[in-house]
C-alpha cells in the first residue's frame, strides 16, 4: 500500500504560514498539538505508525497551502529547506519513502528553477500545488514556467484539494434591478 498525500511540514514553514495567513487548515493543525507534532516528524515515529497500519511506502508532502500564500522573499527559501527535509527522509528510509517537492509559486521562475533542483537534484518524483497562489489559480499564464519545467522533467504536478476563495463561499447578494 502507498499512500500519496502523507503530509509534513518544517517548524519554520509552519511560523511563516502562521504569520503570512495559510488558511483556516494551517490554524486548525497548528493548535492541535498532536497534528502538529506529526506534520514535524518525518521518521522513526511516522514509520511506526506506517507499519502500525500496513502501509509500504509514503511519497511525503509539504501540507496544504504550501509555500503558495507566502511572500516570494519568504517562499523560496522555505520551499528549498522543506524540499531539502523531505529529499533527507526519503535518502535514510528510501525504501519506504519518496517526495513531492512543494514550490514557491508566488516567484513562477523560482518555482520551475526548484521543480528542476528538487527533481534532478534531490530525487523528488513530482511536486504538489494547491489550485490558486493568492487570488490566482494555477491557470493563469503566469504560471506557465511551473508547467513547462515539469513537462521537461517529465514529472508530475499532484493538485491538491484547497479551501475555496473567502469570496466563493459566501452566497451572493441579490440585486435589484430596478
């Protein structure tokens, strides 16, 4: 059995997100200590619970929203460091583990440069994106970079599941017409 979306984060990538704004996810599991500790821990304890459950591999993950609400000043090198994390658990236990980079899409050209290093460098077999980076969703043409270094690569881009825009989850205002 290989589970797919087996999340982590870093402690740093955490307090960034903290003070940047994730969403209401990254607040949900920063206050619950336990979800917390388990994001932190990409060892011993993880492949305890692995096994505990008959799972035989992970392709870890940095956790939703990324480094995609963040600042590109804060983005790339929390993107880099937590890359760098993952790629040192996959090389103590690559038997039972192997990573998604997560990249800094609020610098497009950073964010296909680290695809690159995190592919060809690290041994990541993809990277995960969630759909919008700030306001704007992976489509915008912005973002081209991101896709054009994958389809390089040769590598996939895992979408992952976000909260919808504040806007879209209200319902909407009648207007009159008159």
């Amino acid at each position: 059995m290989i589970g797919v979306e087996e999340h982590a984060w870093t402690p740093e990538l955490r307090a960034a997100l903290l003070r940047w704004g994730g969403d209401a996810t990254v607040n949900r599991m920063s206050s619950r200590g336990e979800v917390n500790l388990r994001l932190l821990d990409v060892g011993e304890e993880r492949l305890a619970r692995m096994d505990a459950s008959g799972v035989d591999m992970e392709v870890l993950s940095v956790t939703t929203p990324g480094t995609q609400p963040l600042p590109p000043q804060v983005a790339v090198p929390l993107a880099r460091e937590a890359n760098e994390v993952l790629a040192d658990a996959v090389r103590r236990h690559p038997d039972r583990f192997a990573a998604f980079a997560t990249l800094p899409m609020s610098d497009p050209q950073a964010a296909a440069a680290e695809l690159e290093r995190a592919v060809t460098g690290l041994g990541h077999v993809g990277a995960m994106l969630f759909p919008r980076t700030g306001e704007m969703f992976l489509d915008h043409v912005s973002f081209r970079p991101v896709f054009e270094a994958a389809a390089h690569l040769g590598v996939p881009l895992y979408i992952h599941p976000a909260m919808p825009p504040e806007s879209s989850s209200t319902p909407p205002t009648a207007v009159s017409t008159r």
